[in-house]
C-alpha cells in the first residue's frame, strides 16, 4: 500500500474541499491472506480490532491478520446502543470497565479518528426504596475505587432530567438514581473503522468477507484456520466473534459455557434535541439515548431464548417501547423507524470469557453478552498484554473460562446459571 | 411470534409461556456422589446449537405444565412439543 494517508484535521477537510473534494484514500489497507501469520484474530469487531491495534502498538507484534466473516464493526459493534459507563458493583467487572472509560475519553485523539465521545452522563432508575439502597452501595462502591457515581433523589433527578415522568401514581413510581455523569454515548461503528485504521498503519492485515470453515489440529494446538479464502496458519489464534463463540469452539473440539440469545434495538425517527443524557428504566429493562441525527435509540433485554436469528420479535419491541413512553410520555407520538437485532453470546453466570481455553494456541474472548462495547479498549489492551506475555492480565485474569469449573462466578446480575435471564 | 403446540391446550403464542432453557443435558444421577465434572456439564457447559435445539417452557397462560419444545434457533419453527414427564419423545 503506497497510499499516502494524511492525518483526518479540520486543516485536511479544508484543504481537500478546496482541492476539488479529491477521494480520501482508503483508511485501511485491504488485502489477500498471506499463508501464515504470527496472531490470527478471528472476528473484526471493534474487540477483535482492538487487540490487533494493541498487540502492534504495545508489543511489538505487527504480524497478525484480523479475518471477519462478514464487514468490519457488521456485528454486535454496530448493533449495540452505543452506550459507555462502568458504573459495576462487583470488583472485577468494576476494574476493567473503568479501566475501559478511561480509555475512551482520550481515544479520539489517539486514534485520530473523531469517535463522537460524549460523557452526556448515565442515569440508572430505581424504582423502590430497596433498590435505592442497593444502589447507594454500588455508588460507594464506585467512588471507593476512584470512580465517579452519584445518589439522586427524586427532586434532584427531576431537576437533573426534566423530561422524566416521575408520577407517583406510575405502574413503576421511580425513586430515585444514580448517575455517572463519565458515562455517555461513542458512535460504535467509528470504533471500528479507527481501530481498523490505526492497526492497519502498524502493517496488520484486515481481511473482511473470510468466514472460518474449520481448524486443522496437530496435538493440542491449532495448526491452520481453515478460511473461504483458503487456509491459514497460526502460532496463535484469538476467537473474538460474538454470537457465534459456540460454533467456532465446536470446530476447536470444545464446549463453552453459554448460550447465544437475540437481543434488539431500536431508533424512532429524529426530532429536535429532546434528552440529552442516557436513561435506564429498570422495571423490566428499557434504555434510550437520542443520537445527533434526533433519532432516540431505545433497547430491552434479551429477547428471553436461545436464538441465532438476528432480528427481534415484535412481543419484545411492544415491552420496551411501553417502559420507555413510561419514562418519557412525549415518546409516544414517535414513530418507530429501525429495528434490527444482533446475537449475543451470554455465559452462565453473565460475564465475559477472556483467556486461555482447552486448546493451547486459542486464546478467548466471548461471552460478552450485550455489555461488550463500553469495555472494547480495556479489552483490547488487556489481551493484547496477556498474548504478548502469554499469561492473563490481572484485569482479565478474574474472567478466565475455569472459573466456571472453580466456582469463582462473576454474576453480576445474580440470575444464576441461566444466560436467558441476564 | 412462536407458536407452541402444547400436547394439553393446542397451539399457542410464546406469550403464554416462559421459557426454561437447554432440555437436552439429563441431570447427573444423585446416587454417583460428587462428580464434579459431570455436575459442571449439567449445569455450566451448552451445545448452544445453530439450529435444532431440545428445550423447556412453562406453559403458565395455559395448562401449567412443564414441555419439552424442539426449536429451531434459526427459524423458530417448532418440530415438535411434548409434556416433560413424558419419558419418550414423541413420534415424528
């Protein structure tokens, strides 16, 4: 690739528009599998390419392909609402999605790649007196480990959102919430494209529309991927695909722990500026945000069954779209313009799978559920180190796949072994 | 919506129903003591498969019983359901 790739500056806009608005060039490079690489990273979601873009700029390993079945950020890194915050009770969900906002809010700059970063602020419902007090511990635990988390009462919260409904006579009266005014919105698919572009000028190979078909073994180790683009060996293959972990372990000759589950979204149509913070409803689940087009993007809970087809069900869309017209009762004369859905794989006890698994050149990332996104850059970075120096990191060392053979389950959800309820 | 064809009530919306997860794994045998692994497998490890797939529903709208659903994770069509109790599958 001899494309000589300029830094993106409102200098370049300028100048390009003056120049005759010529095209940009491509912002990664795209080319054939070569026959062996050092890592192969199979899924080109923003985890997938994060953990390229890490591995090159940290470790010093630049050779490494990212092979997607489909279009890079197609999957759950374009599904997702966009949502960031790391406001967790449990210490090592905690940890690694602070670890992760903190990233976020210096990564535009990093990547050159204007990420839509906004720290709009999260505001999580309670709706009794019980749950408010739940709440005020999982604040102090926030603010004990550095975090930011604040206790709104109802006046308060009603002055922090004006738009919410907070009649008392409600079918779910909220109380009161807590806010992380860090947490907010990052335009998803950009995650993608930015990383995709800062791997791909450290010389990683993206290859999009290169499903994998098999593994070839020799003992214990992975010796090629097989691809539709032909096969490729690896020292070290990383299965970072979302969804679909199950079938890629199934092909390695091993089981996971979890369950692959449809979880939708969906956008009205734009409006003006109508909520300018994040908002969860937390009788049932419904959370909604308004995009800076006007669209409110508004989603639920898992659509309650195992499920590869990704689309939703109408019973789900007419559960969340009601919390939502709770909240906010103007949101009823929205007409809703999108829906899609998007597959997440959700182990038993709720929470990622980061790390080693039974086979000895595969390295784990799935099990993310739909809470993947905000936590990409810790991901991305903590694998990376974990690869390089072929021991977990302490961040993902608490999310290793025994834990469900130890017994040191991460729930934070406290469903139990039931990944259609988390 | 899924239909459910319950072998007590005919067949019926999913909204009748909750949903009780994997029915394939048969539970380890009380009677082998602690066996860590097979216990481990029963409750933690899924097959999570792309298709066909043998599971639990409630159904709490209608006959209160328990079923056995085999669904398909891609379509959603129902082969076939039948009370849990029942030892054998049925016909197909």
């Amino acid at each position: 690739m001899t494309d000589f790739k300029p830094k993106y500056s409102a200098w370049e806009l300028v100048k390009r528009a003056w120049q005759g608005d010529r095209p940009w060039a491509r912002a990664w490079a795209q080319v054939p599998p070569k026959s062996g690489y050092q890592v192969v990273i199979i899924g080109g979601g923003a985890h997938g390419l994060a953990t390229a873009y890490y591995l090159a700029r940290d470790q010093g390993i630049r050779d490494i392909a990212v092979i997607e079945k489909g279009w890079l950020g197609g999957g759950n890194t374009g599904r997702n609402t966009t949502i960031i915050r790391s406001d967790y009770f449990l210490e090592a969900s905690a940890r690694l999605k602070e670890k992760a906002l903190q990233m976020w809010e210096g990564l535009s700059r990093e990547l050159n790649f204007n990420l839509m970063v906004s720290q709009r602020g999260y505001v999580d419902l309670a709706h009794s007196d019980g749950e408010m007090e739940a709440f005020v511990l999982r604040a102090n635990a926030m603010r004990l480990r550095g975090s930011d988390a604040q206790i709104l009462d109802l006046e308060a919260l009603q002055r922090r959102v004006p738009q919410l409904n907070i009649d008392p006579m409600a079918r779910f009266p909220i109380a009161g919430a807590l806010v992380q005014e860090r947490g907010g919105t990052v335009r998803h698919d950009a995650v993608a494209w930015a990383y995709a572009r800062a791997a791909s000028a450290q010389g990683v190979h993206i290859i999009e529309h290169c499903p994998v078909t098999g593994f070839e073994k020799t003992g214990d180790r992975i010796q090629t991927v097989i691809t539709e683009k032909g096969p490729i060996d690896a020292d070290h293959v990383v299965v970072s695909v979302a969804g679909h972990s199950s079938e890629l372990a199934r092909m390695a000759g091993f089981d996971l722990p979890l369950e692959s589950i449809a979880v939708q979204a969906f956008v009205s149509e734009p409006v003006k500026p109508a909520l300018d913070v994040v908002v969860n409803f937390n009788a049932g689940l419904a959370y909604v945000s308004q995009t800076d087009k006007g669209e409110l993007v508004m989603g639920g809970g898992t659509e309650g069954y195992n499920s590869y087809a990704s689309r939703g069900s109408l019973p789900r869309i007419e559960e969340t779209a009601a919390r939502v017209i709770e909240m906010f009762p103007f949101a009823a004369k929205l007409r809703l313009m999108r829906q899609w859905g998007g597959i997440a794989d959700i182990a038993m006890d709720g929470n990622a799978i980061m790390g080693p698994s039974p086979v000895a050149n595969l390295t784990l990332n799935a099990g993310w559920g739909y809470a993947g996104f905000k936590a990409t850059p810790a991901v991305g970075w903590a694998l990376a180190h974990s690869l390089a120096k072929g021991t977990p990191h302490p961040l993902i060392a608490p999310f290793a796949l025994a834990r469900f053979q130890s017994g040191a389950l991460i729930d934070d959800g406290g469903a139990g072994p039931s990944p259609y309820l988390h | 919506m899924i239909v459910i064809p319950c072998p007590w009530c005919g067949p019926r919306d999913e909204s009748e129903f909750t949903y009780g997860g994997d029915a394939s794994r048969p539970m380890p045998s009380l009677k082998n003591g602690n066996d860590q692994a097979a216990w481990h497998g029963f409750v933690h490890q899924r097959e999570n498969p792309k298709g066909p797939h043998v599971e639990y529903w409630y159904h709490g709208g209608g006959c209160e019983r328990w079923l056995r659903v085999e669904r398909d994770t891609i379509t959603h069509q129902v082969r076939w359901a039948s009370d849990a109790a029942a030892k054998t599958e049925p016909e197909q």
